[in-house]
C-alpha cells in the first residue's frame, strides 16, 4: 500500500511550518456533507460512463464504511494530511487502493471545498431558523400573557409614555422575524451547486451538473467556473445576518439587565439564570443576559475577519480563504447556544407589577395625551404642547404628581381646561392608540395573532 505522501505526492515543507496549514481540527465537521458531495460526484460519473460502474460501486460503499467509522468514532484521522477532504480520500486508498483515485476525476479540491460550504450552510441556516421561530414564539407567549401589564416607555432612557409591556415584546417580535427572514435569504444563496466548476475554468469530462445537484437537494447549479470557486459572499451574509441577530438578542439584554436591577425592580429572572457574588452574599447576577449581550463582540469579530479576508483577494481561489470556516462555525454555535439559553430563561421572567405602578404614575407620561386633550377642545398642537410644557414644569417643581393636580390649578394653564382632563390616565393612554401599531390591548393582541400566523406559515413552506 503506498504511503500517504507517495498517495498525493506531497512535497515536505519547511519544518518551522508545523501545524499552520491545518485545519482538520475544526473542519473535520464537514465530514457528512465531504462524503455526500462525493458520493454524488462518483455516481454522476458512472451515470456519465466516465467511470466504470463497478468501480463506482467499490466506491460508494467505502464512503458508507467511511461514513460509520467516523460517525462511530474508529476513523484514523491523521493531522499531517491537513483537513477533511484529504483524511477521507487517504481513508478510501486505505480501503480500495488504486480505484480511490478515480474519485477525483472531474473535480477540484477548490469545487470541491465550496461545495461542502455550500451544503453546510443550507443545513446550518435552516436550523437556525427554527432556533429563531422557537425564540419567537417564547416571545409571543410572554406577550400574550401579559397583555394587560403597563409599564413606562423611554426615549433616550427617560421615562417617554405608558405601553404595554406586550407592545414592547413585541417590537423585539418584529426585530427576530426579519432576522428569520435574513436566513432564509441566505439559505438561498448558498443553494448553487458550484461542482463541475474545477480548479477556476470548469472540466473538460461530459458531467451532468443537474445530476448531481439533484442528488444533493441543490435547486440552482453556478454559472460561472472563477466566481463559483472564489465565491464566499454566501457566508459572509449568514454572518452578517448573525451580526444583526445578536445585536437584537444584545438589545434585550441590555433592558433585561435594568428591569432586573433595584433600581428598575420591574421583573425576576428565574434563579437558574441567575448567578451569585464570589463575596457579596445577597446578589443574584443576570450573568445569563450579560454573557448573551457580550457575544456580540464575538460574532462582529468573525464579520470583519472575513470581510478583511475576502476585500482584496483577486479571483480565483486563494489560500486565504481556509480561514473563512473557523469564524463561520463559531459565529453559527454562538448564535445557536444564545437564542436556546436565552429562549429558556425568557420562559421564567415574571413581570414585577406592584412596581410597574410608581413609575407610571411618578412624572408627566401623559403629557400627550394633555396636549392630544387640548388639541380636541380647538388649540392647535404647537399652542396645546407649550400650555403642557408649562403644565409639567409646574409639576416638577412643586414636587407632585400629576394625578394631585387640582382642575383650578389646571385652568392656570390654560381656561381649555375642564373636569373631564381627570379621564386621561394611562389605561386611557393606552387604549387611545388604537391603530395598526399602536399600544392598544385589541391592536397588541391583533399583532399577536398575526405574528403567529406568520409563524405557522413559515412551517407550511419549505426554505
């Protein structure tokens, strides 16, 4: 049998090089889609009479025996043949001698590659979408069953007008839908199947590309040989989807954090998402949400990276590009872990409502609705927000609530005034928004219903 440098021809390298062109520790992940891209491949060949049958056959069941040895952990890798594609066409000399070698006929390692890319991300974008679909829905729940709850709104973090607190749950629906839809754009633009492509010029052998990307579930072959071995656009969105995503996820730490705090006191996060003090005794740590938002860092990281890698790589296939894959795959594992952690301890949050209350009625959150109230009686609304702006300095400086404020004192303001300006609280606030995307209970639990409904569509249609 010969040795596994006579098999390739390997010439030696310089001996400072060590491990450095290695990368079977993180792509040996690759090993299913490596083995059915090649099962394909040969079986195109013998359909194509390129190969023998018998030949093909041989073939086959050494990748299914390849296939088992790995998936059963009695595979010899050998980390001086570099990554995945070699360890396994070593293996299929191993195992059929001489034959192995006609299963690269037609076939680059550079099509070769970006084909199992191709076939990864398929797979990795579709499961995090039903990641994503999963996480929406435990933010739908959490809506639904606080539909009734205010809590204070904020711009520019000052307390800004009464919502629901379902309302602003769903505001991070929307948020993690359009992330859904990002992956699906991306499932869609790793299904081209680049196999026939070659090194840079396409293959000189009669292959049937439709063939094979049948066998593989691709729906669209590449038309072009140079962009199609060159092409790293396809991981490049799936991380830049995840940028996005995890700066949603980083969003909702962020307010998670401050509702869990003394300060905000407005929920509880269950206590096995909470962490203690090394030696302050009292504390619980949102740790969960901490680590969930410094993630982000992570995965911005691994956008640069390969957007750094890919900008002045002129066509065709560069080394460089073996460094698309580790950015990629931990980019993919830190999204997965985020949104099921992240997902569990969303299920356990309880809303605080007895200190929802202060905060609502300490300060001026109904101050539009006032000025929306004088508006109605005939002012316009730049005369009706200085009346208010007035109305509200007063209520600051005289240390009360706008709820103790008297009618007479009202009437200083403005003669507009009357009894009925005592009507406005923030159950009124909330149910005077009653249109499509408003704060209203009816057009929050609309909203509800709707995003559900998406949901379940999104389950009925294949990516």
């Amino acid at each position: 049998m010969k040795s596994d440098n006579q098999k390739y021809k390997i010439k030696s390298l310089a001996s400072n090089v060590g491990d450095f062109t290695v990368s079977l520790h993180y792509d040996r992940r690759l090993y299913k889609q490596d083995i059915a891209g090649s099962k394909a491949h040969v079986s195109m060949l013998a359909y194509k009479n390129i190969i023998e049958k018998e030949d093909a056959e041989t073939i086959l069941k050494a990748l299914d025996d390849i296939l088992y040895e790995i998936e059963s952990d009695q595979f010899p890798w050998n980390s001086s043949l570099e990554d995945i594609h070699m360890n396994i066409e070593s293996r299929l000399f191993d195992k059929v001698g001489t034959v192995a070698g006609k299963l690269h006929t037609a076939r680059s390692r550079n099509d070769q590659v970006v084909l199992d890319m191709r076939m990864y991300l398929m797979q990795a974008s579709k499961l995090t979408v039903n990641e994503l679909k999963k996480f929406c829905l435990v933010i739908l729940d959490l809506a639904e069953k606080n539909i009734d709850q205010i809590i204070p709104g904020y711009t520019h973090m000052q307390r800004a007008q009464p919502v629901l607190f379902s309302h602003h749950m769903m505001a991070y629906f929307e948020m993690f839908y359009r992330d859904i839809k990002r992956f699906q754009s991306v499932y869609e633009s790793s299904d081209v199947m680049p196999l026939g492509s070659g090194a840079l010029a396409g293959v000189t052998y009669p292959i049937d590309r439709e063939y094979v990307a049948d066998i593989l579930g691709f729906s669209k072959i590449s038309s072009n040989s140079m962009d199609s071995v060159s092409d790293r656009d396809f991981i490049i969105e799936y991380i830049s989807s995840a940028s996005i995503s995890i700066m949603h996820i980083s969003r909702l730490s962020e307010e998670i954090i401050l509702w869990n705090s003394e300060e905000f006191s407005m929920i509880k996060l269950p206590l096995d998402y909470t962490t203690g003090s090394s030696m302050m005794p009292q504390k619980r740590n949102p740790d969960f949400a901490e680590l969930s938002r410094g993630k982000s860092g992570r995965i911005y990281g691994s956008l640069i990276s390969i957007l750094t890698i890919m900008k002045s790589l002129p066509l065709t296939y560069n080394r460089d590009m073996q460094e698309d894959k580790e950015g990629f795959f931990d980019t993919y594992d830190t999204l997965i872990a985020v949104l099921s952690v992240f997902g569990d301890m969303l299920k356990g949050l309880k809303i605080d409502s007895s200190n929802m209350e202060t905060p609502i009625e300490k300060g001026m959150l109904l101050a539009t609705d006032i000025a929306d109230y004088l508006v109605a009686k005939g002012l316009t609304f730049r005369d009706s927000y200085s009346i208010v702006s007035e109305l509200s300095d007063f209520v600051v400086s005289s240390n009360k609530e706008l709820k103790d404020i008297t009618l007479s004192e009202f009437k200083e303001f403005s003669e507009f005034f009357s009894e009925d300006v005592k009507n406005i609280t923030p159950s009124s606030s909330i149910e005077s928004r009653n249109i499509t995307g408003g704060t209203s209970t009816k057009m929050v639990s609309k909203a509800i219903a709707n995003a559900r409904k998406k949901l379940s569509e999104l389950d009925d249609n294949e990516l």
